[in-house]
C-alpha cells in the first residue's frame, strides 16, 4: 500500500510540474497589458517620429522600433513595475545603430531615454487606441 501511495504522489507531482497552467500565463498576459500595442514616440529633441509596437506571442513578449529611415526588432525586453528596458538594433538607410532603451509607462503614456554611441536622446510617447 505504502508503495502503491508514494508511486500515486511521484506521478501527481510530474504531472503538476508539466502540465501548463493558464493561471501563470494569465498572470503575465496581465502583467504586460499595459504595454501592448502600438505607441506613437516622438525623439524629444529631435522631433523625430517613431513607433514602438508590442505583442506577446507564444507567451514571448515581442517588440519592433519603426521610423521613416528603418526599423528594428527589440531584444532582451523587460517590463516590471511599469518600467520597460530593450536593446534594439536599427538600419538606418544603411548605417547600423545600436540603441538601449528604457521608459515608465503611466496609464496611457511612456517617458524615457534611448542611447546610441551617438549620445542620449529623451523621448515621449502616446499608446494608440485600438
């Protein structure tokens, strides 16, 4: 019987370590809400004109950089407590441009920096409504 009841637990367990659980993936479709979509930046200084859009696809969160000269997937993104970071590299009409970010984001609106081997540049931005 003691045989039959630790053989009973051992399977339960591996079972409940791989079998995926919505709770967690809700938790961090939740986590990242504010985030997704598509936000209208504008380079604070420069005037220029760029878009960031987030997604989460396959539980992965994704991210582009987008502006009139080139654009860009970003990578190794973090977003906790309403702070994001990235690194994203830019073809800029052939120049490549190595850029980290970081922003906070309250309710509908990002402030933060991007720096390039060029300097640092602030940036503002809007989210878009679906």
């Amino acid at each position: 019987m003691k045989k039959y009841f630790r053989m009973v637990f051992v399977l339960s367990l591996a079972i409940s370590l791989v079998t995926p659980t919505t709770t967690g993936l809700f938790a961090q479709t939740e986590n990242v809400k504010p985030l997704l979509g598509t936000w209208d930046v504008e380079l604070t200084d420069m005037g220029m004109l760029m878009q960031f859009i987030f997604k989460l696809e396959d539980d992965t969160l994704t991210g582009l950089l987008e502006f009139d000269m080139g654009s860009g997937i970003m990578e190794d993104i973090t977003f906790i407590e309403n702070k994001i970071t990235f690194f994203v590299s830019i073809d800029a009409n052939g120049q490549m441009i190595d850029i980290e970010g970081m922003a906070t984001i309250e309710d509908e609106e990002m402030t933060g920096s991007m720096i390039t081997e060029m300097g640092e540049a602030g940036f503002t931005g809007k989210k878009k409504k679906d």
